[in-house]
C-alpha cells in the first residue's frame, strides 16, 4: 500500500493471524512500481481504490509477478443498475482517487494480459465483485 496507515493497520491485524503471519510481507510501495518476476502464488488486489491509470500501469506487473500456476484475486465494483448510478459511480471514484471500472473491465483487461481461468464470483447483494484468473503454467 502506498499508505502508512494501512501498513499499520494490517501489521496490528496480522498481530493476531499466529503462525501464517510470518508469511506476510508488508510494504509501503506503488504497485506500478512492482518488479518480481514469478514471485507470488497469490496476489489480492484491491482495484477499486487505484486510480485507473495507475491500475492499467501495474496490471502487467502484476500479472509478471504471480507464479506459474499462481492466481490473481481483485476485488471489483458491482456492475451499475443504470446509467445515472454508473454516472455517480464515475463521480464518486473521481473524487475519491479510485476508479468505477466494473467486473467485465477488469476480467477483460486480465484476458488480455493472458490470464487463464478469468472468472467473477459475487460477494454480498450489491457488493464487491471478485474477480479471479490464473496464470498459466507454461507462462
């Protein structure tokens, strides 16, 4: 996370995880700015809160970083009711610093970029939508 705040929050949460942890790194970086090759089984995204042009940046990275076999999870927007809410959701990501892509944006962005397996699965009605895509083994 780029915010110091939210480090501390996780490191106060992760406080109480016992034994798994220790396999948490956290760090106060961009994650356009991530550069490790293969490194990670499992990345969470969460896309709403990156201004779209800083998720488009670190898309590719991010799909770089995640090992053969290894899956990417973003929390997504729900798709808007309609063109006024799809209005508002542009307006209050605007002015919140995040993005209003929805769930077909982000599963078609990750098929681009060569994910496999591109899935969404819903959370709560009118919530966060997951969406899921794994890196193929041969990449």
């Amino acid at each position: 996370d780029v915010l110091a705040r939210a480090i501390e929050l996780a490191r106060t949460e992760l406080q109480s995880a016992g034994p798994a942890a220790e396999r948490v790194e956290l760090r106060q970086q961009d994650v356009a700015d991530l550069r490790e090759p293969a490194a990670y089984d499992l990345i969470w995204l969460p896309a709403p809160f990156l201004p779209e042009r800083s998720l488009e940046a670190a898309l590719p990275h991010i799909v770089a970083a995640i090992t053969p076999g290894g899956w990417l999870l973003a929390g997504t927007n729900p798709p808007p009711a309609s063109p006024l809410a799809a209005a508002v959701a542009r307006w209050n990501a605007a002015r919140n610093g995040g993005n209003a892509l929805t769930a077909d944006d982000v599963a078609a962005r990750l098929g681009e970029l060569g994910l496999g397996h591109v899935g969404q699965r819903p959370t709560v009605p009118g919530g966060p939508i997951l969406v899921i895509g794994q890196r193929r083994p041969d990449n």
